[in-house]
C-alpha cells in the first residue's frame, strides 16, 4: 500500500512463494526390523511392508530404496516404494537367518537406513540318510547277541524340529526263513538278535 500524508492512494498485490529446500532426513517407523520367511518361498513374495516418509516435498521427498548387506542378493526390494521380497530360492541348510540394511534415500541425496534381520523358517525337506548304503556283520550260528554291538546310524540335515534328532529306526523286511529274526532299537538304531536265534 503507497500513501499521501498517512492516505492510501495504491496497492497492488504481492505473492510470495516458498522454496522447498532438502532440510528433512527419510525417517524408517521403527530403526530394527524382524521378519520371518519359510525355506523354499516362491520368489516374489512379499515377506515385510518396510518403507520411510520423508517430510520434504517436491523432488526431495521422493525416495529411492537400496538393499544392503551379506546375502542380498537373495531378497529384492521396489526402488520406489521400498517392502522386503523373496528374490532367490531360501534354504535353512544353507542359511538361518540374514542381516540387511535397507536405505532410504532422497532426491537431494540425504539417507537413512533401517536393520533388517530375516529368519528363515526350517521345512522337512530332506529326507534321512543312513551313513552307509550296506552294513556287513557276521555271526555264529546260536548266537545270542552281536559281539561287538551292531548299529545302524542315519542324519538328517534338517534341524531339530524337522527330523534331526526324531530320526526312528525300524526293519521293514528280512530274508530269513522263520522270520523275525532280528529286532532294531528304533530310536538308537541298535540291531539285536531275536530270542529265535540264528
């Protein structure tokens, strides 16, 4: 407004705009993620809804999604809207669990970056297998017992709650004439002798 003696005699209309600078990190809800994922997922799958805001507008609110750290390269994640993916085929037996990073950067280059620790989830997906395809044992007729004490031994690679450790033992057939001749502990795996003898 201009004025004459204390008297308004024009005004015109000023707009001021705002330039956005780049004064706000990306901000993660949480700093520390857990997920967990099951052997053998379909690749693709999402296994974590992970992803930052950031405060800025305009270019530099706008955020773009690297994965970091030892065994990456088996999870993928949108460069654009960030989240957790299943990029390769998991195996428990190979490995139990990843620790990542995932970073969160803006358009005026200012990141942050979250922990991501992934366990992944045992399956019984082998089977047991004996230490020997045969085993050779001689004895004398009559005898009573194996000298010394006969035993059979299998692993299973996958963990305790899938089979090692719950490995049980038992004799589906034998050639003997009579039949029931030998008898297996099922959970050592050791052979015995039946009453029957040999």
């Amino acid at each position: 407004i201009a004025t004459v003696n204390h008297l308004p005699v024009s005004k015109t209309l000023v707009e001021v705009h705002l330039e956005g600078v780049n004064d706000n990190f990306p901000i993660f809800e949480l700093s520390n993620y857990r997920l967990r994922v099951e052997e053998n997922s379909d690749i693709g799958l999402k296994i974590g809804d992970i992803h930052a805001l950031d405060r800025d507008v305009g270019k530099f609110g706008k955020l773009k999604y690297i994965l970091r750290g030892f065994g990456s390269e088996n999870f993928g994640t949108d460069a654009e809207n960030g989240g957790i993916y299943v990029k390769k085929s998991l195996d428990y037996e190979h490995q139990k669990s990843y620790s990542l990073s995932l970073i969160a950067r803006d358009g005026g280059g200012r990141e942050s970056n979250a922990n991501i620790f992934i366990d992944i989830i045992d399956l019984n997906d082998n089977f047991p297998q004996f230490e020997s395809n045969e085993y050779y044992r001689s004895v004398r007729e009559g005898s009573k017992n194996f000298e010394p004490q006969f035993f059979v031994k299998a692993f299973d690679i996958d963990g305790v709650t899938q089979g090692n450790g719950q490995i049980s033992y038992n004799i589906e057939s034998e050639n003997s004439i009579s039949g029931h001749v030998f008898s297996i502990n099922n959970e050592t795996g050791e052979v015995f002798i039946s009453d029957s003898g040999v």
